[in-house]
C-alpha cells in the first residue's frame, strides 16, 4: 500500500508544463565486431539534473529502462543489454527500496549474431525519466539502428526523432517545404513566452478540478449516495467506542475515498498513454466515443436503465470491509464506490471524458481528486460532528431530480464532442445554429420538467412547487431565452467557448455590424484553403504559413501567427470576447497579416505536401498534423490558443501569447509586436 501511494504522489507532483519537456536525447548507432557479430549501441544524453533509471531495478519501483526488439530472421539476439557506466545506487524512502539510475549520460549495448552481411534492427525503448521535484511520465520510443559493412556509426548523427531508415521525399521542392516547417523547437525562450504557455496549463487543472469538485457535490445528493449518510455516520458513532477513535476512522475513510477515485483517475492516464491523451480532443474516434458514452450516460440518468457493476465484486469487497483497523475502512470507502455506481458511474465518466479530451496527463487524477475530495469531506464531517444530521433536508422525489437534471445536462454536453467531429472533418452538419436549436430544445425540455410540467418514469407527483425548484426553473428557463438571440448571430460571450464559430452561422446579423464598424482592408486574393476556412469578425486571414509569410513580406507588415483548433474551447472564447473588441480587432485588420493554423484539421495534404517530420519522426499526411508539428518544433509548445508575432522569415519579434482574456493585455502585446517590426 505504501509503494502504491508513493507512485500515486509522485506522479501527482509532476506539472505539466506549455513548454515541451524532453530531457533526454537518444541516439542510436551499431558498431560491427567482424562478419558475424555486431553491437547495437543506444546512448542517452541526459540533461543536467535529470536521471533515467537503470534496467535493474526490483518489482513496485519506478519504471525501469527496458528494450524489446523486433523479431528477424537476420540476426539473434546475444545475452542481454547491457549499460555503462555503472548506476548510481541509493535507497529511495519514497519507494522503500534500493533505486539505480544513471546521470548526464548513459549507453546501452546489445550484441547480436548476424544471419545476412546487412539488416536493420527495429525495436522500441521505454523509459522513465526523474528530477529531485519531479517525474516525467514513462515514454516508448521507437528505433531503427542499419547495421551493415561500417566500423561504426557516430551516435551523434542519429536522434529518437527521425528513424535511421534515409526518408525519400516526392520531390526537391517538398524536401524544402519539409525542411522550412520541421526546424529543431528553439530551447531558449523569455521570460515572458514562457508565462504565456504555463498559463492555460495552469488554468485548466483549475477548471478540471473545479469542475470535479462540483461533479462530486452533485454525486453526493444522488439517490444512492445520500440516504447512505446516516448509516455510515452510525458506524462511526457505534463501532469506534470513543470520540477521538471515530474521529480518526471517519478521517482515513475520507482518505480512503480519495485514493481509490485518484488511482482511478491514474489507471485511465495509463491505459489511454500521454500521447493518446494530447490527441484525443482532436480525435475523431475519441470524441465520437465521448459522445456515445455522454448519450448513454444521459439515458440512463433519465431513467431508462442503471449502470451497474457485477454483484459479486460488490459482495468481496463488502467482505473485506469487515476486517478491522484501516484496511477494513478502505474497503468500505470501496464498497461505498461500487454500491453507488448506478449514480456516480455517468458523472465519473463525464468527468473523465472531459479531462481525456483536454489533452492533459494528469487531467483524469485531478478530475477525480476533485471529485473524490467533494464525496469525502461531507462524510468525513458528518461522522465528525453527527448532530448536523438534524439539519439535512430529507430524502424524497428531490433527489431524482437532481439524477435526471444531470441527464440533461450530459445530453447538452454530448453534442460540444458530436460537433467536434463534425468541424474537424467539414461535414458541415452541426453549425451554430443547429447545435443552438439543440440546446434551445433540451434546456427548454429541462426547465419545464423541473417545474413539474413533464414526468419521467422514476418521478413522483409533484404536489407543490418549492422555492428552490422555482428559482432553479427561472435559471434554466432564462439560460434558454439567453440563447434564442444567437440564432440570428449574437455572440453569445458567456458560452461562446462551446459552441461552433461564428463563421458557421448561416444567418447571421451580427457580424456583418461589427465588421463594418472596424474598417475594411483591402481583400487579397484567393487563398489556400479558403473555402474551408473562415476567420471571424470579417477578418481577412491566410490558412498557409508560407503563403501568409509571403503576402507579408509583399505588403511590409508584421504576422500574427494564431495556432488554432475546431475543438479548441478557449480559442472562440478568445475570439468572442478579445477579437471582438473594436481597438483590438482594428489592429488585427490594420496592422497585421493574420495567420490561422488548425492543428486539429482533418484534410488530407496533397501526395506532394506529405513528409516525415524531423521534429517526431511521424508521418504528416493531415492539414492539421502538419501546423501542429510545426507549432511543436519551431516554437515549442502544443497548446491552444497560441499567438505568435513574426516577421515575413518567421523569427519571433515579441513573446508568444496564449490565452488571457484581459483586453488591455492583448492590445499591448499586439502594440509591442508592431514597433518591433522594422519596417523596410
């Protein structure tokens, strides 16, 4: 159990951070020993206060280095890897054991036995990698080393970010497309650059937390969960014998809580991997999975069946609840996890559906810890001072009601991912304006059945409407004439972050206002990618860094780069509530070219436009791949919304912005970009 909270705290102290993190650089060569023999040499170049772990390292530890190399008839492996120098070895108080690791460098070598004079060996390397505050989360990489009639081969001409395989292009000019976009990410930054991407990093595991928390309030007055307080509080009161004692059990069953819904959240990282988390919100696969388990979800909370787990996994873990001192609590707290399913199971995964789609590796353990920390303190303080349970409202009808408004509200949400899918791939299905009517409908749907007016299977007659019901009723109701506007082009600031852009609106009155109001330049030609498309405000944007680099140059003025996405929330919300001002959107008319890059596009490059990136070692093949990898490896960072100030050769002028929804802020920052920009 200690080792388990150990790994659980360890990896929780690792941030995630907007700058890119790659402390170790590998490099892969082989060194032939006569006709039939050679040694594959993988070396680790470690930066300054990392350290990756040695290969021999005990079960329930961090995770060790390890290869595995594809299977060929061409060569056979020899012994095992072995590593020099030899690792530092020290006892680790957090994993209780005896922990080897090496520093600044470290090389690993396997000897084969050849079959044919040349081969090349494939195979992968997974590794972890440490600083004395924190770690980094376990990496497989891929490799491929030739070995053929060479002494040996420079271990420096060869990176973990492109395969050792000579990659041919169409032809010389795609060679130097490849070569302008996949420069190596610039590893010094400002001070300020470095703020700009840290900020939203921060801001979401906020939002995520926040929006645990509250999921874990809601969870608490479900129908499953809440008549279970006085129980559980007289199990305190009764078995503990004495105030202090109970209040002890009452505190580890609250810890207990916490740890198992945080391992949850843990096991989903680990399962889905770092690289499947940053693609999902952009994932086609991933968000129509989110919006068919936020669908079913949403059913089941209205009433038409319940989620339930297998009896008897409850009936064990009831069992072992009964065990005495701290582990008989924590497998109460665990029966308490799975009793309750059937109404937590939908929020849980809503909540862990959002956190996936943020991208973020630690989104689904802060997600749960919120969560978890909500369903805790109230039975952790109830069993501490039990006559509160005077003051609680009694069980009753209430409590659906609160179980289906939930289901609406996840029907609502399901749609956000539904729509995802449908910017990426332009289906051009679900615009504004269809997903307004949507929600016109359900929240319309929702108010009414909170007034008593529609009834579900589960309800019962409502005799009287109380206070709270009416107030809430208004709430919702009033929401719904909030959105009624937008149908004609109103933007809506305090959703807009959810809803389709405006450019999608197919009537819309509003725009054509405000676009008027700040001037138009003079329109340039037709651009790449125009019809697919559309900046807003009436803004004037290319869709192709080059070619946008190009028109800047031609006209003399500075570039704003702004690394967007279709499923990017925070992006409309910068572009409903910044974009819209008058003086900023002056500015971006005026004084700039706008450049507008979605990383998460789905159209498909042309043959000719396709490559292998330096910076990863992938295939680029989608639109949206390739601005993502250049956002990657020229500036950085992998977070929207991005905005970079350049000249007509792409060198940064001021530090990049991300987002901030301070107007004054973004007014600066486009003034400071302009009197960088020399004029010729």
């Amino acid at each position: 159990m200690k080792k388990i909270l150990s790994i659980i705290f360890l990896f929780l102290g690792y941030s995630v951070q907007g700058q890119i993190l790659n402390p170790v650089k590998w490099s892969y060569s082989s060194e032939r020993i006569n006709d039939k023999e050679a040694n594959l040499i993988i070396t680790a170049k470690i930066d300054k206060g990392w350290h990756v772990y040695s290969q021999f390292i005990e079960e329930g530890g961090p995770v060790p280095t390890s290869f595995k190399f594809s299977p060929s008839g061409d060569y056979k492996l020899v012994g095992k890897v072995t590593e020099e120098p030899k690792p530092v070895t020290a006892f680790d108080k957090n994993f209780n054991m005896n922990i080897s690791w090496h520093e600044n460098q470290a090389i690993f070598k396997q000897l084969i036995k050849l079959t044919k004079p040349k081969t090349t060996v494939s195979g992968t390397v997974e590794f972890m990698v440490c600083n004395d505050e924190k770690c980094l989360p376990p990496t497989e990489l891929d490799f491929k080393i030739p070995v053929d009639g060479a002494s040996k081969i420079n271990p420096d001409t060869l990176s973990n970010k492109v395969s050792a395989i000579p990659q041919k292009t169409n032809n010389d000019s795609a060679q130097k497309k490849q070569d302008a976009i996949v420069k190596p990410a610039q590893t010094s930054s400002s001070a300020g650059s470095k703020h700009a991407s840290e900020t939203p990093v921060s801001t979401s595991f906020w939002g995520i937390f926040i929006a645990g928390f509250l999921g874990g309030l809601a969870a608490f007055f479900m129908p499953c969960i809440y008549p279970m307080i006085p129980l559980t509080v007289s199990f305190f009161t009764k078995k503990s014998g004495s105030r202090a004692k109970g209040i002890r059990s009452a505190i580890i069953y609250g810890l207990s809580i916490i740890i198992i819904y945080v391992a949850l959240g843990l096991l989903i990282t680990f399962i889905f991997g770092a690289s499947a988390l940053n693609e999902a919100a952009s994932s086609a696969t991933f968000n129509l999975l989110f919006f068919a388990a936020l669908l079913i979800f949403a059913i089941s909370f209205l009433g038409a069946f319940e989620i339930t787990l297998p009896s008897g996994l409850v009936n064990k873990m009831d069992e072992k609840s009964n065990q005495k001192g701290s582990v008989g609590l924590f497998f109460m707290a665990f029966t308490l996890a799975l009793v309750s399913f059937s109404c937590t199971g939908p929020i849980i995964g809503t909540l862990l559906v959002d956190a996936v789609s943020k991208g973020s590796y630690l989104g689904p353990a802060i997600g749960m810890f919120g969560f978890s920390s909500a369903l805790a303190i109230p039975f952790t303080l109830f069993a501490i001072f039990p006559s509160w349970l005077k003051e609680m409202p009694k069980s009753g009808g209430w409590l659906n009601t609160v179980k289906v408004s939930l289901g609406f509200l996840e029907l609502a949400l399901a749609f956000k991912f539904l729509s995802n899918v449908d910017l990426a791939y332009h289906w051009g299905i679900f615009n504004r304006d269809i997903f307004l009517i949507i929600w016109i409908i359900i929240f319309a749907f929702w108010g009414l059945y909170v007034l008593g007016k529609i009834r579900l299977v589960h309800d019962v007659p409502l005799n009287f409407i109380s206070l709270p019901r009416l107030f809430f009723a208004m709430l919702i109701l009033g929401f719904t004439l909030y959105m009624i506007p937008g149908l004609w082009g109103a933007p809506l600031k305090s959703i807009s972050a959810w809803l389709p852009p405006q450019t999608t609106q197919d009537f819309d009155l509003y725009t054509n206002k405000v676009s008027s109001s700040a001037g138009d330049p003079p329109a340039t030609a037709v651009k790449k990618y125009d019809g697919l498309f559309h900046a807003p405000h009436g803004l004037d944007a290319f869709y192709d860094y080059e070619e946008g680099l190009a028109y800047a140059k031609q006209v003399n003025k500075p570039v704003l780069v702004d690394f967007t996405g279709w499923s990017c929330t925070n992006c409309r919300k910068m572009e409903a509530s910044v974009w819209s001002d008058p003086e900023v959107l002056r500015r971006l008319k005026n004084d700039y070219v706008l450049i507008s890059l979605y990383v998460d596009d789905k159209t498909e490059l042309n043959d000719t436009e396709k490559y292998t990136s330096v910076f990863s070692g992938k295939e680029i093949t989608l639109l949206g791949k390739k601005w993502s990898d250049l956002q990657a490896s020229k500036f950085g960072t992998n977070s929207q919304p991005y905005y970079v100030i350049v000249n007509d050769k792409g060198d940064k002028l001021v530090p990049p912005q991300a987002f901030n929804l301070d107007i004054n802020n973004y007014i600066q920052f486009l003034d400071s970009g302009k009197k960088a920009f020399a004029p010729k």
